[in-house]
C-alpha cells in the first residue's frame, strides 16, 4: 500500500490537486502507522494536516489529528494521545461532523481507559453512544458498546461488562461486523474465564 501511495503523490502534486495530496498523505501515514514506524506516521500525517487546515478543510483536519491521536497512545504518550483527540473533537463539532466526533470520543475515552480514568473513559463512551444511536449508526454503536463492557471488565465489574457485551453482540452481527463479532464473543469468554466458568 505505501508504495502505491508514495506513487501517486507526486501526480497528486503535479496537478496541483491540494485534496488528493492530502488524502495521499494521510493514507501514507497510516501505512506507515500499519508498519510501525510512528516517526513516519506522524511526519506523514502533519504533512496532510497542514494541507487540510490551508483548504479550510476542518472536518478533514479533525479526522487527521484523530490518527495522530492515536500514533502517540499506540506509542506509549497518553497526555499527547488526549491532545489530539481533543483538538479532533473541537473539529469534528464546529464542523458538525458527528460521526467523527463519535470517534474522537471514543479515543479519548480509551485512553482515559488506559491509564486507570475508568470514570471519564465511561462518561465519554456515553457521549459517543448517543452519538451513534441518534445517526443510526448501529456498527458504531455495537461498537461502543463493546467499549464501554471492557472498562467495566478492567475495573472489576463482569456482570456490567457482560451486559454491555450482551448489547453489543446483535448490533455488532445485524451490522455484519465479522471481525467485531468475534472480539466481542472473546471478551465474553474472558470474563467467564476469569470467573472459573471454564464450560461457558
């Protein structure tokens, strides 16, 4: 894929075409984020970044600083990961996107999740939910649901991680989220686990 994209960036440029420069660019950092060079990623990114901002392109931009959001917590930088996924989400609302403003909610909430803020990882999964629900957006909400059962799993409460996974499930199948489905159906049988239901 990153070859391919290195390839068509400069006829991108040589049109003179700014928006398939970026999307290039941005498409090149998360090939270069899939190959675990963050460097790269992020250099790639902000490149696309700068791009987007001069077009006046804030719903574009916000969707950018949402993967670089996720370039630094991938790397072990929580306070920049929430950086980002705040600036994305000021984007995301002024420009009135909601599906990326889901998005940058649930990011921000995974890394509040990641280092032990399981209050606010959960206040703002709730943000993203009703987001999802009222766009119609019945993968991302399994999703979230999904989301929301790990938190309560990392801080000890199965029978609430079991209950949202239980949500979760159908909207994650009737979507035909494949993948989805069966991490939801892992974590299930992890919490079983964990409390010695070995059949289930």
């Amino acid at each position: 894929a990153l070859a391919y994209v290195a390839a068509a960036l400069p006829l991108y440029r040589a049109e003179g075409d700014s928006v398939g420069e970026a999307r290039m660019l941005a498409n090149m950092g998360t090939s270069y984020r899939a190959l675990g060079r963050a460097d790269s990623a992020l250099a790639s990114y902000a490149a696309a970044l700068r791009l987007r901002r001069a077009l006046g392109d804030s719903a574009a931009a916000g969707a950018v600083l949402n993967r670089m959001g996720s370039v630094f917590w991938a790397t072990g930088a929580p306070d920049s990961a929430l950086a980002y996924h705040r600036a994305a989400l000021r984007l995301a609302r002024a420009a009135g996107d909601r599906r990326e403003e889901a998005s940058a909610l649930n990011n921000v909430a995974a890394v509040y999740a990641d280092i032990g803020g399981a209050d606010s990882a959960l206040a703002y999964h709730a943000r993203a939910l009703a987001l999802r629900r009222a766009a119609g957006d019945r993968a991302g909400e399994g999703a979230t649901l999904a989301n929301i059962g790990a938190v309560f799993n990392r801080v000890g409460r199965p029978d609430s991680a079991l209950a949202y996974y239980a949500r979760a499930l159908p909207l994650r199948r009737a979507a035909g989220d494949r993948a989805g489905e069966a991490v939801t159906l892992h974590n299930i049988g992890v919490v079983h686990g964990d409390a010695g239901d070995w059949a289930r």
